[in-house]
C-alpha cells in the first residue's frame, strides 16, 4: 500500500525548544516552511488550531494559491462555526487548492481550552456534537438540492450551497483520540484516523479499537491509519542521541520559565484528554521502546500532543517508522523541533528510505499474489 507523509504548517518558528522570532503570523516564514515541505517530498501539511492562533484556514487558502503539489490537513473545531458555514468555508477551500484538502475534525479534549472560545459542553457532549457537524458538513459537500436538518445540536432549513469541492465525492475526513469515545466516532465517520506514537504494541491495540469501532458502526471499510512522532535524527547514533538530550534540556529550561502553556492541561495542571494520559504513562514506565522511540520529550510537555521522539540516524528512523507501516500505518506523521531544517533534513534523507523500502515489499507482495494464483492452477 502507498506511503504518505505528513509535516507541520507552522505560521511562525517557534517551538517547544525555541521562542518564535516574530509575530504569530509571520507570511514569509510560513511560505518557506510549506515550500521546503514540496520541495523535500513530503505529501500534506497540518494547518494546526489553537483558541488564540492564527486562523489556519486562511493561512492554509495563502500556502494552496502558492504551491502546487503539497496537500493540506486543515483542522477544525466544530465549536468555532456552524457546519453550514464551514462546509462552505472547505468547499471553497478546495477549490483554491484545486482538490488538494482534508479536514480534521478535533473534538476538543479539554474543558479549559475549549471554554476559551465559548464552548461548554461536556466532553461525551462535545463528541455527539462532532458526529453531527461531520454528517451535516457531508450531506453540504455531496448535496444539489435544498434540504432540511433537525439534530441534537444544530437545526437549519432549506440549505443548499452554491460551491462544491474538486474532490468527488468529497474531501476527505481526519480525526483522532484515544478514548473509547473517540474510536466510536471515528470509527464511524472518519477517512482516516490519527494516533500519536506510541510503542509498536500500543498502537497495533489502537488500530484494533478504531476497526473494531468502525464494524460496529456498519462500515465494509475501515479508516487510513496516521501516527505522529518528534524525530531526533543526525549522521550518527551518537550524535543523534546528544542532539535529543539537548532538545530535553531546552524543553526544560523554557517549561521552568513558564513558556510553555499546555493547551491539553486542565487548570490542576493535569491533562484532561485520554491522549495525553497514555503518554505520560507510557513515559513513566519507561523511556525507551521498540527500535528507537523515546518517551523523554513527551514527559517534558507533559504528554502535550505529538510529543513522543524518534531518535537515530536516518537509517534507524526509517526503520522504525516502516515497523509501524507494518501494523498498517500508511500515514506518517513528523514534525522537528528546529521546524524549517528538520523538515529539509527529515525529507532528504529519512523519506527516501521509507518510499524505497515499501516501492520494493509492494513488488514483492505483487509478485507473491500473481504466483499464487499459478499455484493454485496448477
């Protein structure tokens, strides 16, 4: 099966090592970081949401009107409009970037941040809102004729839009969590379904829980497998390991500071989404796993989002990443902390090995089904 990767659409330099050396939205640095993602053979980019960033959608229309290949994964909280506007809003979207959008859908895991923007429902609330705004924003993409909708959450009558996706269909749809909730909705309603990285065993029993969801959702189908990871890479093992005990210290030293605010954390300080909870007790347990994962950077966040690393040379990262191809993982999420060169370094020479190794098992499987069928005749 293919192989995709997925990078970050940040609007300033900032990060967990580093603070930003302009505004929250600083055009040309944006432009630059998308570039060196099309340039360096990653696949689509996250345009992330926070209750105080930059609009990604806007940002993302700047990137998809300058680029030509690199797709997009806008993510959205259905909080923040209603599923009319939005449907137009990414239909519209689509256009600009003549069918190169996804939409991921984020449910929001933390009562504190979603209270940010006005939103005060419960956490199993806020997921039945999130099944309904997906349906809704569906039957708008794929719709000529004026309908009507009577829900739990939003009610509208006689909606038609006058703008349409590329993509037939329709776009497609993202989301994510670990909570049974979460597999039930994405199971449900989701093209592909996001994880962070976590130990190989650990993810193949989440990639279990969203096909089992999605069976009992009635689909024939299951969703695309995505898992995220923080790669430390450099020339050598040694390197590489300083460079990641280097990246700890500067996590540390901006957290005892107080630059750190965690969205993901209630204000007891403690995470609130099950995500989160399942890295940091990952990372207490232990700070080392499988090939190359290291639990250290998520323990710092405070298992703050895609925070676990990888940690080698090239080499030993892309092995890594194709063992968890090999669960059925066909998306790869990887973001750096040094965001503009490690998506230049991680796309030169971590990508290329992947792409390689999965173009020659493909062969082989096809090589191994075609002989079969001899077989059998025989």
């Amino acid at each position: 099966m293919p192989v995709e990767f997925l990078g970050i659409a940040a609007t300033h330099d900032g990060s967990e090592t580093t603070p930003r050396s302009g505004a929250a939205f600083d055009k040309e640095y944006t432009l630059r970081l998308a570039r060196a993602h099309e340039d360096n053979g990653w696949d689509r980019v996250l345009f992330a949401y926070g209750s105080g960033s930059p609009d990604p959608a806007p940002a993302a229309a700047y990137i998809a009107s300058r680029l030509d290949r690199l797709q997009i994964l806008l993510a959205h909280r259905p909080n923040v409009s209603y599923p009319t506007f939005a449907a137009k809003t990414f239909a519209t979207l689509d256009q600009i970037s003549e069918g190169r959008l996804t939409v991921h859908f984020i449910t929001g895991g933390n009562d504190h941040e979603q209270g940010r923007e006005g939103d005060t429902l419960t956490k199993d609330e806020r997921y039945a809102r999130t099944r309904e705004y997906i349906r809704v924003v569906k039957k708008i993409w794929t719709t000529h004729e004026p309908f009507d909708h009577e829900g739990e959450h939003y009610r509208f009558h006689d909606f038609v839009s006058d703008v349409f996706p590329v993509q037939l269909p329709r776009p497609g749809v993202s989301f994510g969590g670990s909570s049974p909730a979460a597999y039930a909705a994405g199971g449900a309603e989701a093209d592909i379904y996001c994880l962070w990285g976590e130990p190989l065993e650990k993810t193949a029993e989440q990639i279990e829980s969203v096909k089992a969801a999605a069976r009992a959702a009635g689909r024939t189908d299951v969703p695309r497998i995505q898992a995220a990871f923080r790669p430390i890479i450099a020339p050598t093992e040694e390197l590489a390991w300083e460079k990641a005990h280097r990246t700890v210290g500067a996590i540390r030293a901006r957290k005892e500071k107080g630059e750190l605010p965690n969205r993901r954390r209630g204000l007891d300080g403690r995470p609130q989404n099950s995500g989160s909870q399942r890295l940091i007790a990952i990372a207490e347990a232990g700070e080392r796993y499988d090939r190359a994962l290291w639990t250290p950077t998520a323990a710092a966040t405070g298992g703050a989002g895609n925070s676990n690393a990888l940690v080698g040379t090239p080499e030993t990262v892309a092995r890594a990443l194709l063992d968890y191809y090999d669960l059925g993982v066909d998306i790869l999420s990887a973001r750096g902390y040094d965001l503009l060169d490690d998506a230049i370094d991680f796309g030169r020479y971590v990508i290329p090995i992947v792409r390689e190794e999965v173009a020659k098992r493909d062969a082989e499987r096809a090589a191994r089904e075609t002989q079969e069928p001899a077989a059998v005749r025989a």
